[in-house]
C-alpha cells in the first residue's frame, strides 16, 4: 500500500475542469482545451505523498521550470503559453499556475543519466549495464559516466514505482521514429542542463523529461530540470564512492528512515508528519537550488 496519506481535495474554480491529482501537480482544463498545471507545496518520499507541505516549493518548481524552458527554447519547444491567473482562481496559486498547450503526451519518463547513482546502480552492480546498456567496469556510486546515456522508464501510478526499459522497448511501444526523437531530445535538453549547471557549481546526475506531440511537433513538457525531477549535487562535495550530498528531499527520505520517525517502511503504514526542522532544512534546499541555478534571489 502507497499513495496519499491524506489525499486532497481538488479547488473548484468556475470555467476550468478538474483532470486530475498527482503528487505535486493539480491538473485541470480550461474552456479553451488548454491544460492548467497547478504546482502545490505537496512532497513525496518512498511512493508516499506525505502528509506535511514545504512551504513555497510549488513556486520555487514553477519558478525554475520557466527559467530552464528560457534557457532550452532553441532546443526544444516547451508547452507553456500563460502564466497569467485563470479568473476566479485562488490568489495562492499565483506563481505556481502555468496554462500549457494540451498535448498528445508520450507515455515514456525520459531519463537522462550522466553519474551513476540509484536504481542505475543497483542494474549495473547486477550486470554491469543500465537500461540494456553495457558500461565499463570499475564504476562506483556517484561515478561520472563516458558519456550521458538514455534510459527511459514507464510512467506509473500514484503510488507505483516507475520501472526502467530498454530503448528497444520504448522504439516498440511507441515506433522507432518517435523513440529515436525522445532519445535525441532527451540527450540534448541534457547536456545543455549539464553545462550550465557546472558553471553554477552544481553538477546534474541524471533527471526525466517527459514529452508531448503538438500536431507532428515534440514539445517538452511538465517540469524542467528542477530537484524533483533531478539530482543535482554540489560540484565541490562530489566524491565517487558514497552518496552524494544533494539539492533535493533527501532531509525528508533520511528522516523517515531514523529510528526519530519511528515509521517501519517495511510495515507499509503510512508515514508521519515532518517536524518543522525538517521542512525548513527541506525548503532551504530548494532555494539554495532555484539561486544557485538563476543567480536570482528567491523572494
């Protein structure tokens, strides 16, 4: 068992449709056939979405998102068209409401990998690969790869874990054509992230990128980029061989697997509540992340 601890209740507004609740983001479609993406302060750990909110991280979310689409638009088109308040919105959705183009998304998560660490690890400890594909030997966790590699994953449920593919199994699934346009996008959205991220000090060990079709075009879509979708770590603490320190959730993923929480995750309960400590060292993170990333002070 996973998902909501305490699922929420979706704001009804007049002239938008509600579509749907994911972990972070409320869904909804206005009279136009535009989808509505409302970021809200929710955070997840372990498939959980938990039951405390960060303070201002739907904003900080948005925020870095809209700056990455402005530093990624001569690779890829993004899908977003306004960030203009829906009428009769909630004033607390301003900055964290964009208005998208709708798209006919591809069901792949695009994950993009340029260090090894995490479920990429543990493939290649197996069998010395990752998505199928082969690596050399002597890797450790945090290693920085030859070169970045595609290594897509479904998209699951609420709740599910997404599960890591082959290339072969994406170019099935969605044809060859359309595969060989996500591993090319994917790759490049990557290493312009890369780039600019290392000369901000931050190194970018892998993210997922999720892509959409307008007509016959690839759009990128969702979120871009930001420490939910990606691993950043500080370049000056990087050392092959441990864990790295990272610009993320993990003051949340660590907390929650002390003996303080007191949550069995093994028991599938569902966890506790943050104490504050956590959620301010938590939200510092994402704002450390956001300045460091725009050289802009989050206000």
């Amino acid at each position: 068992m996973s998902g909501f601890v305490e699922k929420p209740e979706p704001v009804q507004v007049p002239g938008l449709v509600h579509l749907h609740t994911g972990k972070v983001r409320e869904l909804y479609q206005n009279e136009a056939g535009d989808l509505v993406m409302v970021a809200s302060d929710r955070i997840s750990a372990y498939d959980w979405v938990l039951p405390t909110e960060i303070p201002d991280k739907g904003r900080i979310l948005t925020q870095l998102s809209l700056w990455w689409f402005d530093q990624l638009a001569d690779l890829v088109p993004g899908h977003v068209l306004s960030t203009e308040l829906p009428a009769g919105a909630p004033a607390d959705w301003r900055g964290r409401t964009l208005v998208c183009k709708s798209l006919r998304m591809v069901p792949v998560e695009c994950v993009a990998r340029g260090y090894l660490t995490g479920s990429g690890l543990v493939e290649y400890d197996a069998s010395r690969t990752v998505c199928g594909l082969a690596l050399p030997e002597g890797l450790v966790d945090g290693s920085e790869l030859p070169a970045p590699i595609f290594t897509p994953a479904t998209k699951a449920e609420v709740g599910d874990h997404d599960e890591n593919v082959s290339y072969e199994e994406v170019a099935r699934q969605v044809g060859a054509d359309t595969a060989a346009q996500l591993r090319q996008s994917t790759l490049a959205v990557y290493s312009r992230g890369r780039d600019i991220a290392r000369d901000r000090g931050i190194l970018l060990a892998d993210t997922k990128f999720e892509f959409g079709f307008d007509g016959d075009e690839l759009v990128l879509a969702d979120e871009v980029l930001t420490p939910d979708s990606s691993r950043f770590w500080p370049a000056d603490e990087w050392q092959p061989g441990r864990a790295q320190p990272s610009y993320d959730k993990q003051f949340v993923r660590d907390w929650l697997t002390s003996s303080a929480s007191g949550w069995d995750r093994a028991a599938e309960q569902p966890p506790p509540a943050l104490p504050d400590e956590v959620v301010e060292a938590t939200r510092g993170k994402y704002v450390e992340a956001y300045e460091r990333l725009t050289g802009v002070r989050w206000d």
